[in-house]
C-alpha cells in the first residue's frame, strides 16, 4: 500500500507568494489585529474639534485652536439654528500623515458626518452666515406723575438671571412720567446683573434695555413698574405692567466640528476583509459597517454597531 507523502506549500519571502497544489503561486494574507484602546475610542463628540464659532458675513480661514481625535476617525459638523446650510471645508491629514481635505455641508441643527478618516485638523474653512445677528431690545414706557415721594419699585424678568431683579427706584412729588423714566434708566444701569447683559437707555418717558450680544429671542425678557411698598412712592397711573419686545433678538450662526463614530484602518484594501469586531471585548452579534478603497488611506474606515463609549475595540481582518 503506497503511503502519500504530505506535500509542503512554497513560499517565496521576496514575492510574498505561495504555491498551491495545482501548481500556481497566489498571493500570501496576513491575519491582523487592529486594537483602539478605551482611552482612546471616546464617543462621538459634536464639537471636539472646534467648538461652536460664530459665522460672519465674510468666510472664514481658521487655522489654530483645534483638537485632534486620539485616533484617525470620521468628522461631523454642527448648527446651533435651523437654516444653516453652507458648506464647511477641513483640511489635515490621513493616517500617513498626508494632506487630505472634505467638504460637509451643513444641514442646520442636524449633524452631519464626513467619510474621511482625519488624523489632525490642520485648517477650517467656514461658510457665511445666513441669519444677521440681531440685538434684542425690551422697551417700556413711563406715564402719570408721583403724588407720593419714595421709591418706585422696577422689576425685570429674563432667562439670563437666575431669578428677577427687583429694583428701587427713587422718585420725588411731583415728578412726571420723563422724570420718572430717567429714575429707572439711571437705577436700571447701576444695577450689576442687569449692566452685564443689557445697556440701559432712552429719551423722554422710554426705558429701554438692548441686549449686550445677539441672543436667540428671550419672550420672557419683560419690565415692569409698580408702587413701591413700605415707603414707596405712589407713582399714580405710572403702570408698565408689560414691556414690549420692540426688536426680536436673533443669534449668531454657529457651526461646530466634532468627531464621529467611523474609525479610520490602518491599510488599504480593495474589499471587506473584517472578519470580526469586539466592543468591550464581547464580539459584536452586527456586523461593522466597512468602507474601503484600494487607493487612498482615508476611505478605509470601521463602524461598529455599537456607539464608542471609551470602552477597547478590537478588529480582525485580512490583509
């Protein structure tokens, strides 16, 4: 009985390539293990690269104050209002270190997600806003003259305080609804929290507050004028009980960049080759979603199922 000799596969190191047992030579595969430490596999982040920055009527060039991502991941942008819809460019590098650039654009308070994996952030370029920033202005009108001298008490409400500033105003017999307002603008513009926010003016019997900065719109932002208690003045029909909202406050466009949950790989390849993923080490029961691309380092990017949560991921695939 003849015994078969096992037979020993070729390989040649130079070529990297082994024969088979037909007698053709194919192309050796590495098995490999890409691994992102819990450290560094954070979760996705709107604005871990650059925090929300105020658009303007120009387009802006910004080339410092970035953060990176710990490792070559897929960025995102975000709005802070509904409208913003220019495009925003990035430029840094790939995992090699060569330059590469992405265009997003963005989709008002919707993030939006790159397909490049970025290793540094070396230049953003955003667009021109949309909205004019508006300076909101809260108007109220002082009428009737004091019959009681003291104080008047003014009292405003706005989302910027805490609670509402109530403030004594200083009022003399007689004084009419001009004397009055210029109390309260003088009383209004000595007060600290309100001085932070608001700058106090007005002609005449008009109280006026102007917002320090653009703001999105503050409905509660309101004025009011009463009789003061104890030894309060009685300042007769001198009544505001609302102010009015004579200018809507509108806020900066403001754009965001972040990092997403797409990992960028190590290697090019020209097809899935990803034969398992690991969250946590526990191997994932969904497949990752897998780009890649033969030619540029960038494409090549991983998405497991599971949100990254600073927890170890662990990739097997062939190369």
């Amino acid at each position: 009985m003849e015994v078969m000799k096992s037979m020993r596969v070729g390989y040649n190191p130079k070529k990297g390539r082994i024969k088979t047992d037909s007698g053709i030579t194919i192309d050796r595969a590495f098995l490999a293990h890409y691994q992102v430490s819990a450290a560094n596999a954070v979760a996705a982040d709107s604005d871990g690269v650059l925090p929300l920055t105020n658009l303007s009527a120009a387009a802006q060039v910004l080339t410092s104050g970035f953060l990176n991502p710990a490792v070559p991941r897929n960025l995102q942008i975000d709005g802070n209002v509904s409208g913003i819809n220019g495009k925003v460019k990035i430029t840094g590098t790939n995992y090699a270190g060569k330059e590469i650039s992405e265009e997003i654009t963005a989709n008002g308070t919707t993030a939006v997600e790159g397909a490049l994996a970025f290793k540094t952030i070396t230049k953003i370029e955003l667009p021109v806003q949309v909205h004019t920033p508006v300076k909101q202005i809260e108007t109220a009108t002082a009428t009737g003259t004091v019959t009681t001298a003291g104080n008047a008490s003014v009292t405003v409400t706005s989302a910027l305080f805490d609670e509402a500033e109530v403030v004594a105003v200083p009022v003399a017999l007689n004084d009419d609804a001009a004397a009055i307002a210029l109390a309260i603008r003088t009383a209004l513009a000595a007060n600290n929290n309100i001085a932070a926010h608001f700058d106090v003016s007005g002609e005449d019997a008009a109280v006026i507050l102007t917002a320090k900065l653009p703001a999105a719109n503050d409905a509660t932002l309101n004025m009011s004028i009463a009789d003061g208690a104890g030894d309060g003045a009685s300042v007769g029909v001198t009544t505001a009980a609302s102010s009015a909202n004579t200018t809507a406050g509108v806020p900066y466009d403001q754009i965001s960049v972040g990092w997403g949950d797409k990992l960028g790989l190590p290697y090019t390849l020209p097809h899935n080759t990803v034969l398992a993923a690991y969250f946590d080490n526990i191997v994932e029961s969904t497949d990752p979603i897998v780009v890649t691309d033969a030619d540029e380092l960038e494409k090549n990017t991983v998405q497991l199922d599971s949100a990254l949560a600073g927890k170890v991921i662990d990739i097997y695939f062939i190369v």
